[in-house]
C-alpha cells in the first residue's frame, strides 16, 4: 500500500525526494531498497544525486556491494559525496580502483573523506605500498595534518604492522581526538605492544582535555590483562565506574576477560553476575575465562546452557573452549570439541581450525595437528604460525623451517609471529644462514620495530654462535622488555661470559624492568658455567631476599651445579638436604653430573640411588654412572649399570653433530660413513690424529666400553662425530675460515681435547655448541676454560 500511495499520490520535485529519503532510511531488507528503487525510476529521480547516493549508501548497510556497483555505474555525473560512499561502502581493492578513476577521469578533487576512506581500504590489501601511496597523495595534497585522514593513516600503519611510522603520524597531529586515541591503543594491542598501549593510554589522561570514552577502557583491558597488571586494571575499573561506563555489557566484558587472564576466577564470575542479559560475547569471555583458569569442566558446562538457551554459538565460543593453555589431560575432551566442530560445520572458520591445531601441537599429537591443519578450508598467516610453531615447541625444526618454506611458496605473507617461530626453530638447529636469511626478511619487512621479532634475532644470533651480533642488536634496541634482557643475559651464559650477564644485570636493574625467573635462571647457568660460584649464591640470595621470588626446582639444580661444578660436592649435599621443599630429578641430576666431573663416587652413589628412584626411565643418568665408574676402570660395575638399561629397554640419544657448508646443513654421526666425501673426510681426520698425536695429544679412552682392545677403543673415540664434522669443515672451506659446529649432546672430555689440538694445528678458530654451552676454541685454548 505504501508503494501504490507513492505512485498515485503527486508531489513538488523537492517534496519528493524528500519522500524517497526518507522511505530509504526507513526500508530494512534489499527487498524494500529493490521496490523502492524502482518507484524512484517510475517516478524520474534516478539521475538525482542526492537519492542515488542514500539508496547506495543503504546498499552497502544491507551488503548489497554488486548492486552497489551496477547503480553506481548508472550515473552519468556522479559527485565526490557519492564517490566517498562507494569508496567507504567496498572497503577492498575496488576502493582503490574507484579512487584512480577518481583522480584520472574527472575533474573531482578527493577530500579529506576520500583519502580517509581509500587509506583504510589499502588496510585490506596484502601489499603495504598502495597505503603508503595514498598517503603521500593526501600529504600534497594539503590534507597530511587533518584529523580524519591522520586517524586513518594511524589505523593502516598499525594494521601492517609499522609500528614506527604509525607511532611518527600520532605524534606529529596537531590536533588528536578520543577517536585517534582510541586507534593508536587498540592498533598497538594487535601487535601485541602492550607496554606502549599502556604507556599511550596514560599520556591519554595525563594531556586531561580528551575525554574518555567507554572504546578507550574496552581497548586498553586487553594489554593490562596480557601484561597481568591487575592492579592497574582495577584502577581503570575505578575509573570506568567514575565515568559511567563500568556497567557497559562491552565493558563488563572486557573486564571479565582481566580478570580471568590475571587468574581470578572469582571476580570474573560475579562480574559476568552483574550483567542482566549477557550477549554471546559475555558469554564467550566467561567461557574462555573458566578454560585458561584451567576449569574446562566448568566452561564446558557453561557451553552448553549457551547452547540450551538457543544462542547459535560463533567461532569464538568454540575457541574459547578449546583448552589452548592447559592442554594436559583434555585430549578426549578435545577429541570432542573437534566432532562436535565437524557436524556443526564450524570447524571451517580459520580460528576454530587453528586454536585446534595449536592444542594437539601442544598435547604432541603432531600428526592430528598437521592433518587438521592439511584439512584446513583457508589457511591463514594464524594457521600457518600455529602448525609452524607447534613442530618449533616439539622439537621438528626441520620440519618447522621445511613448512615456512612451503608457506613462502604459497605466497603467504609471514607476520611478526611467523618470524618469531621460526627463529625460533634457526636458534635451535644452530642454522645460521636460514636465521640471517629471516634476519634480511625482517628488514624487507621492516618488523625490526616489533619487540618480540627484535628479541627472537638476540636469541637467534646468540644460539648459533653470533654473540657478537646478538649484543648489536640489543643496544640498537630502543624499548626492552624483561624477555630481551633474558635472551641477552642468557646468551653470555651460553658463550661462558659469566661476567657479562652479571653486567648486563645490574644494567637492566637500573633501567627499571623487573627480572622474573627466567632472569635469575639465566643468571644462576651463567654463573654455573663461568665458576662464579659466590656471585651465584648472591644472586640465589637476592632472588628470594630483594626480589621475593619462590625459587622453582629449576633454580635449585642451578645453585647446586653452581656449587658441584666447582668441586663443593659436599656443600651442593648439604644444599640439597636443607631445601625447603623436597628435592627432585633435577638437583640430585646436576649433584651426579659434577661427581662423574670431580670422580667422587661415593656421593654419585647417594645422587645415583635417588635418581633411580626418582627418574627411573631417564637414560641419561645410568650413562653418567657408567662413565664414572670406566674412568675409575670399575669396569664390573660400570657394565652392572649398562645391563641394567638394557633391562629396562632404555635408549640413549645417539650423538650426532651439525655443520653448515655453503648454507646446506651436512649431519653427522659416530664412525658416519654416508657421506658423499666420506674417503675425504677420514683421510683429513688420519692426518689431523698423526700430527695430534706428534703435538703430545693422547686420547682419552676411560669412558670407552671395557671389553674391547685398547687400540679399538681409540678407534671408537677417533670417528665421533664431532671430529667428522670438523675434519669436513676443514676441507670443505678455505684455509683461514671460521668452523662452526652443533652437537646434540654434552662434548666428551676426548673431543675437547681434541678440538683445542686442531685449532691449534689449523690455525683456525672452530666453535662448538653442545648441549650445555659454547666453546670457541682458539690456539689450543677453549673459552670454557675446560669448565664445562
């Protein structure tokens, strides 16, 4: 009836318009814009701008783009109102395309609008130049200062993940609004710069004439729960309350997810109380809060009155449950939630799909993780970061860097998590070449700004040998976070600079950043492995005394290596007994490791009877035994003990060294035959071991199995693989060149030796990376000092 009143009825041109505006405004559903757009045919104003541009702005409310396009394209003159709208409405490359016609084929001129408008549709785009572009065009063409475009610019920097330039636009706007504000905090929590959110977020109410709003409390919750600074959320909540928000459904949202992240459950739940009618994204908070608090039986219960209540769940409510940071005992569980995601046809959303692979990574079943992930309809950055990282946590970096590889081919673009990932997986196979190439795509990226990226090059560098360069780009550093000083200080600890941790310490103490436990881990092995045995029982004292940090069992096996390897043997017991919680695998493992190194058996029975008890399946300790007792030619009950694991059907990990030769890694392992060059390389090691043994190098064959001849022993000790990576290092390069090498397990006494007579023979600097630390070894001389 209201369409035939529109055709009978007869009014002044203005009037009419008037009419359809209105009638546009008030239409809900593409059928009414259909109906509506035809009586505005019928009736003459399909040429009027002004009706055109309102029934195309409402096309794009009900996300009708393609009839969008087709109106759009019906116009003979359109203006720069109806331009913006088309350029707002497609938000993707068409925004692009319509902003070139723009300048090219009319005689418009964008605004403020247009340049707003077309820079966050570059956001959507995979390549960061057009943005860039478009913002150099709005700087000429007088509009680099305005508020709207500068929020716009803002937003896309951010959303790239250019941190600097977007921190340079902020900073240089004349004028900045809560909107702006509110962009710069939330855009810096995408990017996981929750120190710099807070940071901004204060600087926001100290300058005292923006108003806050209840988008600026929902935005900065987040980085406060990420940094678990509680006590400055219950600030915020203060302040939420003062200004009228806290009862907000988004923001009482916000702050059940604070809390249920800083581990107070309780507070999360009479928060989710409060709410009358909670939505599904209260829902969802409350749901994960219970599932990261570890009370999986409680959100699963809460999951399913959501579904009794006739909600449709979305993916969030799905990856909220999925119990991604305490996997442990939920593989059924998880099994579940997977069928349950297959039959709801939910598992096709990428966030589901991902926050499952995450957990089966987690929970080591890699196989599932990589079939879901092969499964996957749309692999996004997150899915690939998720499986990538998942080989990374297991310990398959080959097959961490063999899928970035297939992900650079995909041509899927990495993001700061990506590169994190996998120089992750670079430091821990020692691939030095992979870890400079990502260093090179870091600043193609130009992700050096990101901390978390800046951090995982220190660990990188640090790991395979680059200490050097790790200290480079530590000082090139600007901002620091607590897990860049703890790459660093572990670093030194690693290379025996033991020294230099304690340095960089009192640096980072006075710099004001709180040390955690991995700072005084880090500091306590750095000690271990430099002999600063009162040093480290200073910094043992200082954690518990200054700091008041609870020592974890971690921290107690470090002071009793600390104490052990210094030859304290009967300090590190009295250590052990005196603890204030009962001693586990870990401390009487490092007091039976320093008995093999000082031959006190009569302690390492004590350690070893422990261990057995403790730890009965660890392998590592029986051979431990087995060598003491070889190096005091016990050899009864050196074999006793080595029948014992053949009992208990226990495998020792098989030594194998790593060498990289023109940036292909070559594997090798004891008496390694396999090689291509094998002739070549036993050649090199017979002529290394003549001129050796003419230096006075004897070889070291105590720990070597007892029933066999002494010359077959020397021959068992000749072909480890450390001296057969060495020896293809020597040929393989040219005279003069560094040699770098990573072995999987601790460097026996034999090859230590051996490697300080061939630095010496060579005149080459050779490192090694065992299991425990780096050697440089120089002129006959290692940098451990033989502590090792």
């Amino acid at each position: 009836m209201l369409m035939k009143s529109a055709i009978t009825s007869t009014y002044s041109p203005t009037g009419s318009r008037n009419f359809f505006l209105n009638l546009l405004k008030k239409s809900t559903t593409l059928s009414h814009l259909t109906q509506t757009h035809a009586q505005i045919i019928l009736n003459d104003f399909q040429n009027d701008i002004s009706t055109i541009t309102k029934l195309t702005h409402r096309l794009f409310d009900l996300k009708a783009t393609s009839y969008a396009r087709h109106l759009f394209l019906s116009i003979p003159n359109p203006d720069l109102f109806l331009f913006n709208v088309l350029i707002k409405g497609f938000s993707n490359a068409h925004s692009i395309s319509l902003y070139t016609h723009l300048r090219k084929c009319t005689h418009l001129k964008p605004d403020n609008f247009t340049y707003a408008f077309a820079i966050a549709s570059a956001s959507t785009l995979s390549d960061e130049k057009v943005g860039i572009l478009l913002h150099q065009h709005a700087v000429v063409d007088g509009y680099g200062s305005d508020l709207f475009v500068g929020t716009a610019v803002v937003d896309f920097y951010l959303k790239n993940w250019r941190i600097d330039l977007a921190r340079k636009v902020f900073d240089k706007m004349p004028v900045r609004d809560t909107v702006s504000w509110n962009s710069m905090i939330s855009g810096l929590v995408r990017n996981c710069c929750f120190d710099d959110a807070v940071w901004v977020f204060e600087r926001m109410l100290k300058d005292g004439g923006i108003p806050l709003d209840s988008t600026t409390v929902a935005a900065i919750l987040p980085a406060l729960a990420e940094l678990q600074e509680l006590t400055l959320g219950m600030e915020v909540q203060c302040l939420a309350i003062k200004l009228g928000f806290h009862s907000y459904v988004h923001v009482l949202t916000g702050f059940i997810s604070l809390y249920s992240k800083c581990g107070d459950i309780e507070a999360a739940k009479l928060l989710f109380g409060e709410i009358r009618r909670p939505d599904l994204v209260s829902y969802n908070a409350m749901i994960s809060g219970y599932t990261s608090n570890g009370e999986s039986e409680c959100s699963v219960r809460l999951f399913k009155q959501l579904l009794g209540s006739g909600e449709k769940v979305n993916s969030s409510s799905i990856v909220g449950l999925i119990p991604v940071f305490h996997p442990f005992g939920y593989l059924s569980l998880t099994d579940c939630i997977h069928g349950f995601c297959v039959k709801s046809g939910i598992l096709s959303q990428p966030s589901v799909s991902t926050a499952l692979t995450t957990v089966y990574s987690r929970l080591n079943e890699i196989k599932s993780a990589r079939l879901l992930f092969d499964e996957s309809f749309e692999k996004t950055p997150a899915s690939w970061n998720a499986m990538i990282s998942g080989y990374t946590q297991n310990g398959l970096t080959e097959a961490a860097i063999s899928l970035f590889q297939e992900m650079q081919r995909s041509k899927v673009s990495p993001n700061p998590v990506t590169v994190t990932s996998i120089l992750s997986a670079c430091a821990q196979l020692g691939t030095l070449s992979l870890g400079k190439w990502v260093h090179s795509l870091v600043k193609s990226k130009n992700f050096e700004s990101n901390i978390y990226v800046s951090t995982a090059l220190i660990d990188m560098y640090a790991k395979c040998g680059g200490i050097s360069e790790a200290r480079e780009l530590f000082d090139l550093m600007v901002g620091k976070n607590v897990v860049t000083w703890n790459a660093m200080i572990s670093g030194y600890g690693l290379h025996g600079q033991g020294q230099d941790a304690l340095k960089l310490f009192s640096e980072m103490s006075h710099s004001g950043v709180t040390p955690n436990g991995v700072t005084f881990l880090s500091l306590l092995y750095a000690c271990s492995h430099a002999g600063l045995v009162e040093e480290g029982e200073k910094i043992f004292q200082s954690m518990i005394l200054d700091y008041h940090y609870k020592p974890l069992p971690e921290h107690y096996a470090c002071m009793v290596d600390i104490l052990g390897r210094a030859g304290q043997l009967e300090k590190a017991l009295k250590f052990i007994k005196e603890m204030p919680v009962e001693p586990g695998a870990p401390e009487w493992g490092a007091l039976l490791g320093a008995c093999v190194i000082h031959k006190d058996k009569k302690i390492a029975r004590v350690a070893s009877e422990k261990l057995f008890e403790l730890d009965p399946e660890s392998v590592g300790y029986y051979v431990l035994l087995s060598n003491l007792y070889s190096v005091e030619r016990n050899y009864r009950l050196a074999a006793s003990v080595r029948q014992n694991v053949k009992k208990r059907k226990l495998a020792k990990t098989p030594g194998c060294t790593l060498i990289e030769i023109s940036e292909t890694p070559h594997v090798f392992t004891s008496g390694d035959q396999s090689h291509p060059q094998a002739s070549a390389i036993y050649a090199m090691l017979e002529k290394l071991i003549r001129k050796m043994k003419e230096a006075g190098f004897q070889t070291e064959i105590d720990t070597a199995l007892h029933d066999v001849e002494e010359e077959e022993k020397e021959l068992m000790i000749n072909v480890h693989s450390e001296k057969l990576a060495i020896a293809f290092g020597l040929i393989a390069t040219d005279p003069g060149t560094e040699i770098r090498i990573f072995k999987n397990l601790r460097v026996c006494v034999d090859c230590h030796t051996a490697t300080k007579f061939i630095s010496k023979i060579t005149e080459r600097v050779i490192v090694v990376r065992d299991a425990n630390r780096f050697h440089h070894f120089k002129d006959g001389l290692c940098s451990c000092g033989d502590y090792w």
